[in-house]
C-alpha cells in the first residue's frame, strides 16, 4: 500500500475485477483505454492473469481515502518497465466519475512517481495522452512533464483521428519537485 495525501494506491486483488470490469465498460473510459467493445467477464479475466503474471507491469488501484479503507475509484501503474533502462509507461484513469475533479488524480500520480523514481528506482517515466484530454493534458504540466512530442493522428476517437502528446519526466525532475 502506498499512501498519499488524499489518494490510496492498494493492491490490485482478483476481488477488485468486478469493479475494474465495471468501469472499462463504461463507454467514455472505454474510449480513453483503447478498449474495443464492452468487455466480457471471460476477457477481463484473461487479460487480468496475464497482467499478474507481466513483470513489465505494475498496476494499483487508486482508493480514496488514507488506508486500506480507502473506497476504490480507478486504476493507475506503469508499462513497458526496463530495469536495464531504467525507464517506465505510466498510465491512469479514474473509474468512479463522482470523484474526478477532487485531486486524486494528481495524488495518484505523484504517489505512482514516489513508486516509480524511489522504489523501482527509474531514470525516465514517460506517458502518452489524447490532445483532448485537456485535464489530463493540464495535471500533467503542471506536475511538471515535459511534452516531447505529438504523435499526429495516431489515436481513432469518436468518428476522427486524434494526436496524441508524449510527456516525460526524468529522475532529476522528479527530485526538484
């Protein structure tokens, strides 16, 4: 369990697939994952094991509240881990949409840094968001990512091809925060 200010990141125990299966179906959160269609339990399941089984991957349930009582609201972690590299894909979304706007996302994300830069000990955290994720184009900035560069019409979204912004952040960034 890591703990932040008014966010949680908790395991993510095979009892949270329900929920998490909930919310990728959801067609707004559907849409930002890359997730075709509705899930199916059978598919949520499969994908998952293999999750549990990628060392490249950790992933944690965003719980608000301090705690291992923390109500869960999203999922967060990090791709494509290179040890050797040292570097890692961070990824978010919050599930429950009554708690967005509260600062957890924010929360989440320096709590999955703290993870990234001091535990698993990574020189380089990277992302990938839609321009029109303006929110999330926003906490990011403002965290102090560095856009690297768009990725012009690589992501298909609501009838039309949308860029997408690639933002990083190194270690010696992280420690000035």
């Amino acid at each position: 369990m890591i703990v932040g200010k008014v966010a949680t990141l908790l395991p993510f125990d095979e009892a949270h697939i329900p929920l998490v299966r909930k919310w990728v179906n959801q067609p707004d959160l559907r849409a930002g994952t890359g997730t075709e269609g509705p899930v199916s339990d059978y598919e949520h399941r499969r994908w998952y094991e293999k999750l549990m089984e990628d060392p490249t991957r950790r992933t944690f349930v965003i719980g608000d509240g301090a705690g291992a009582d923390a109500t869960p609201v999203g999922l967060i972690g990090l791709s494509n881990l290179n040890l050797r590299c040292r570097t890692g894909e961070y990824w978010i979304y919050i599930g429950e949409s009554g708690t967005r706007g509260r600062g957890l996302a924010k929360d989440a994300t320096l709590a999955i840094l703290n993870h990234a830069f001091n535990t698993l000990a990574l020189h380089r955290v990277y992302l990938h968001v839609l321009e029109n994720n303006l929110p999330a184009v926003s906490l990011y900035r403002k965290l102090g990512f560095t856009q690297e560069g768009i990725a012009r019409e690589h992501f298909f979204w609501e009838g039309r091809y949308v860029d997408t912004i690639q933002f990083a952040m190194l270690e010696d960034e992280y420690r000035e925060l």
